[in-house]
C-alpha cells in the first residue's frame, strides 16, 4: 500500500490548473511535516502556502523547471501548478541537517498530495531573492524549496536506468523516469 | 492512513532484539527509497544492509544516540537493533543535494517500517571512521547516517512543544517528543 503510494508519487509538472487545491488541503500537508521525524527534534522548517490563482501566478514566474528538458521552458497558462507551498529554513534554531528535515517532510507531504489524487514536484532552481521580496521572507529565513502540487495531467513512467539517468519525454508526451537497479545500489557486507 | 502511518513512525530506539528482520524485508525497504524521488534524478545514494547478529553488534559499537538524554547510554543487550540499513552517498556521481535525498530515502523507508509493524530511527551520530573499515567502505562513499530497525519495545508520545523542543523520557520509561504546533510553523502570504 505504501508501494503503490510511492511508485505513483512521481514528480508531476502539468497539471489541470483549474482544479483547485483548498488552504485546508495544504495545512493537512503541513501537519504530516510536522509530524514527521526532525534531526534532534530542533523543526527548523517553516512553510507559506498559496493556493489563489494570482499569488500562484506570481510564484510561478520565479521557478525554474526540469533541467533536463532543454526545449520546454516548464508547464503552459492551464497547465501549471494549483498552488504551492514554500519551504523555509529558521536559521535562527540551528538545525545539524535542515537539508535532510526537507527531504523528509517533502516526502511527507507528496506521499499525503498522492493519497488526496494530487501530485507534485520539489522545485529547488528558484529566482530566491525576487520570491523573498514576492513573500516577505525575513532574512533569518532561507528559501529551501518550492513544492508545486496540483492533478496531475501527465503520465510519467518508471524504467530501469542502463547508465544514463536523465529523464526524458518521449512524443506521445510521456514522461520517462530511469531508476538505478536494486543491484545497483545494494553493497555487500561480508 | 498515511496520517496513521506518519503518526506511528516514531524515532524508536529500544527494540526486542530476538524478534529477526530478514534480508528480503531490508531489500523491501530500499527498493522503497530507490523508487522515491531524487534530485535532478541522479540517485547517489548506496545502502549497506545488516540482519546477522554478529554483524549487527559490530555496527551497534559505532552508534551514538539520543543526544538528549544524558544519563542514557543507548539500548542495552537485549533490546538493541534487529537490523540496519547503513546509507552512503556516492560522491562520484556528484548529486547537488544528496542531504535532501537521504531525508526522501529515510521516510520512505520508516514509513515502510512501520507499516509492517516495524519501527527505527534514524541515526547521524557514528564513529565514521571505524565503520568505514569495518564495512569496507571505498572513499569515494561518504557515510551519511544509519536507519536501527527492529520491533519496538518502546511507547513514544507526540506533544505540543511551548518553547523546549527537546525530547524527554518520563518514570515510565514512556519517550515524549514535543512538536511546534501547525499555527508556529505556517507563514501568512498576503
């Protein structure tokens, strides 16, 4: 049942825009993170929620999307993100590993996106100081990443790696997906 | 359900040991966190798996835990780890955020701990460089943390945090964690 949630879990970028995505969806997302283990329980992690329209448009216009996807500049008007959410980190409490708390609650939260039908994508290439102005983020705090979520309007497959792990669209619009094998990525210990 | 699931994955660090984790459940695990997001796809990350008595009581000599507890030295003979999952990062393969694919690795691990009615916890406290010998570990792998597992003997409970965040263990031997409430955690976005 987990399985099923994580191999669904891909990272989506096309969404159906119009489908809107409730405050109180994105609250029972973060409440997941919160939930979720911290390195020394210090929860350095702050999150900014948007799911409006006009806030997500202004968000949008500083995201950068799928590198490996030279000729796509990332989802057109009616295909991007229903809203968002914002992950800080609170220099301020001094967390060992904030990096590591944002892989956990980022897989918190789109395990949980997954299970409403939702699904999204970590989004880290970012024009950071314009979103700090956009969002009045106060210095102490770091813009970590964006998760964009909405319902999905694309298929993305998995396949195993050979060497190369870039993923790829192919024309029908798919999306492709190269996993390393478990052989792979298992070491012995003797 | 992956609120009951977020909910029970707790940080467990007192186990019954004799209770066995087979080879195939920690495989299992790590096919979990090989199909879970990574960033720009490039999967760095390799896992060392230890299930054999002997081996685990090695690997338990290098572990420190629960920073918090002072007078707690760690699990004692008899209710220590039934397995571990050590996690490496392949620093050839030169992943810009290999800290964030270790939290994505770990949750989905956890969460599959326990939805087999295992539990663990994540540990960053370790000898590095006398694991890396006993493991054999080449020095391109950096040693990033090691997941304990086992079945719990333990009994943790999540409250609000006020300002403390530290985790505490009362007379009972009950593992309290105290948690920022949602309204601590939610910036406003106007």
């Amino acid at each position: 049942m987990l399985y099923e949630l994580i191999t669904k879990n891909r990272s989506y970028r096309r969404f159906y825009q119009d489908k809107a995505i409730s405050e109180s969806t994105l609250k029972n997302l973060v409440n997941l993170a919160r939930l979720s283990a911290s390195a020394a329980n210090k929860q350095p992690l702050k999150f900014i929620l948007s799911s409006e329209p006009e806030k997500n448009a202004r968000i949008f216009d500083n995201l950068a999307w799928a590198a490996y996807l030279k000729d796509w500049p990332g989802p057109e008007e009616g295909e991007r993100p229903a809203a968002y959410i914002i992950i800080l980190n609170d220099t301020g409490i001094s967390s060992p590993y904030p990096q590591v708390d944002l892989g956990i609650a980022c897989q918190s939260i789109l395990l949980g996106a997954v299970e409403k039908g939702l699904g999204g994508c970590i989004l880290a290439g970012l024009k950071r100081k314009k979103l700090r102005e956009l969002l009045n983020i106060p210095e102490q705090h770091e813009i970590m990443a964006v998760i964009a979520l909405g319902h999905p309007k694309e298929t993305v497959v998995i396949e195993t790696a050979d060497k190369d792990i870039k993923y790829w669209r192919d024309t029908e619009g798919v999306h492709h997906v190269p996993k390393r094998p478990l052989e792979e990525i298992i070491f012995k210990f003797d």
